[in-house]
C-alpha cells in the first residue's frame, strides 16, 4: 500500500472511492492485469462502513450470513492487496479531462493521476450528517451522530433519534450494552427494514412517535433530554444521544465534470459505462432500471466495470476473462 506525496501518478485504472464496491474494483482490477490505484477523500479504507458502521452486522453478503462491518472491510483490504493498489487518501478527486488515450484526473492536493480508464465507486458522494434541530453545542459530551463502538455507551441511558436503517441497527446492538434505549421518531412509520423493526419491537427498546426531543439538559455532558409529543414535554434521563436522521449527500466535483447525473446518481449503461468515453462508475452511486442498492450488487457492478473498461483500453481485449478459478 503506498501513498504518494503531491506530484504525477500513473495508472491503468484509477478508482474513485474505497468503500466495498472500490475495494473489490480494485482486486479484480489486479486479476485483470491492470496496475490500479485508489483515491478517496476520507483518510481510512472502507468509506461509510468504517466511518459509520464498523460494528454493524451486515447481513447481505454473499457467503456471510452475518458479518461485522469492520471484519468486511478488512477482508476486502486484504483482497485488494493482492492487486498491490497505489492509495491516495485523504484526497479529493477534483477535475477530469480526457483525450485519445486515457484520462486525467486532478486531485485537491495537486496531485495529478493519468489513467487509461476511471472507475467512480463513491457511494452517496461526501456525507455530513443530518443535525438535530436541539443539537447546540452538545456534540462530543455525550451526543453523537455514528457509534463506532458500542463499549462507551455500557450501563448508559441512550436516546437514539431516527426511524431509518442506522436508528434501528443501533437500536439493536445497544439494547444489550445500555442500561435502557430509547428510540424517539417524529412519525409512526419507518423506513427502516421490517426484520429489523420488528427485531427492535420485540427487545427492551422503548419506542416513541410522533415525537422529538425538543431539548438536551446537562453540564460538562449530557443528563437528561426532554421528549415532546402531542405538545406534552416529559423529561427523562439520557447520558448518550444518538442523531440518527440520515445525511445530506454532495457529489462535489463530478457534478462539474459533464457526466449525466440523476438525483445525485450517476446514469450508467448496461456495460457500466457512464456518457463519457472511459469513464465507468458502479455501486451506490449508478442510475439504471432496476438499480437496487446493496453491497453484493456492487461487487458485481465492479467487475462488470472493470471488464468493459479492460476493453476500453484495449479493443482487443475481451470483456470476460474467463473465471477465476481458471486463472
């Protein structure tokens, strides 16, 4: 794993983000031959999921009925490495341009990466959390918007806010360590997956909708929130709070790049390939018919992407390479 200092890199395929989908596009990138590397603006391997979610068990991998986020990660770093990637973190991805026979990409830094083809893995774009409108200045004393490990929060009163995925897979993991979870949501539905609602309604956690914590109490940290529901404010302990209201999504640069977006997704062809010549993209981040957003169909969208980009380079390339296992 190496990560130059500001100058020129050169590439076959440069992949933009690291979370699963780009990890996994770059091992197969070095099953295919290519010399890879990998530019992301967070400063760890794994996007969201090391971000947000290393202890949250995944449960839509292939091969894996349950795994933990971080394990994931780590075993699609080690996978990875065998394509020896060259990793440019910590680095924004900033201008594009291309010519006859590759791209180039600028980064935030300087840095200038020439490549024969771009593959743009980057999920929902840069991320910043949703705030909770009594926030104030009580982030880091006790509220928090990802829970990276569950050991602070033991023998805690948590207050987690949000009806999404995040609120409820929290919600799960938490009830076992806190002395008590709250899970406080401003309507009665969820968008959250049923398993996991229902998995939370039969636990210890105590549900409350049509609902907002519409203040936080506390000195040097947290203490207590007040709950108000109905226009009825009732005041409970609380020495942890989770702001699970999801994030707003920004796609920065590319937007600028010509490439045909679609509500912040990148439109694709069957082939991955987006409007521009040598430009791919897969995982969260693409557009088409029937696009469903999980892990496993990144996977797949990666090697789809990484195939047709193959022939891109070279024409006389062919697209499938026969598998693996005859390698």
């Amino acid at each position: 794993m190496t990560s130059p200092t500001p100058d020129a890199v050169e590439t076959d395929l440069l992949i933009i983000g690291a979370g699963p989908t780009g990890l996994y596009a770059a091992y197969y990138a070095g099953f295919r031959g290519h010399r890879v590397a990998v530019v992301d603006s967070l400063p760890e391997l794994g996007g969201q999921i090391t971000a947000m979610y290393p202890e949250k068990q995944i449960l839509d991998v292939a091969g894996f009925p349950s795994i933990k986020g971080r394990d994931l990660v780590e075993g699609l770093v080690s996978q990875a490495g065998t394509a020896s990637p060259t990793y440019l973190l910590d680095r924004t991805a900033s201008t594009l341009t291309q010519d006859d026979e590759g791209v180039t990409v600028g980064l935030d830094d300087g840095t200038t990466v020439r490549a024969g083809a771009v593959i743009i893995t980057a999920g929902i774009g840069k991320f910043s959390p949703r705030p909770l409108p009594a926030q104030a200045d009580w982030l880091g004393r006790g509220l928090e918007f990802f829970v990276p490990s569950f050991v602070p929060y033991a023998g805690k009163d948590v207050v987690i806010v949000g009806g999404g995925d995040s609120a409820f897979d929290w919600a799960v993991h938490l009830e076992p360590v806190a002395r008590s979870v709250t899970l406080v949501h401003r309507r009665d539905a969820f968008r959250a997956h049923e398993r996991t609602v229902q998995q939370v309604r039969d636990s210890t956690v105590e549900i409350v909708t049509k609902a907002e914590v519409s203040a936080i109490n506390g000195g040097a940290t947290v203490e207590s929130v007040d709950i108000t529901v109905g226009g009825v404010t009732t005041t409970r302990p609380a020495q942890a709070i989770v702001a699970a209201l999801g994030f707003i999504a920004d796609l920065g640069p590319l937007q600028q790049w010509g490439i045909d977006v679609l509500k912040r997704h990148i439109v694709v062809d069957p082939s991955m390939q987006t409007n521009l010549p040598r430009v791919f993209a897969a995982g969260d981040i693409t557009e088409y018919p029937g696009k469903v957003r999980l892990i496993a169909v990144g996977f797949g969208e990666a090697a789809t992407a990484v195939n047709n980009a193959t022939v891109a380079m070279d024409p006389s390339a062919k697209v499938f390479p026969g598998h693996s296992s005859e390698a």
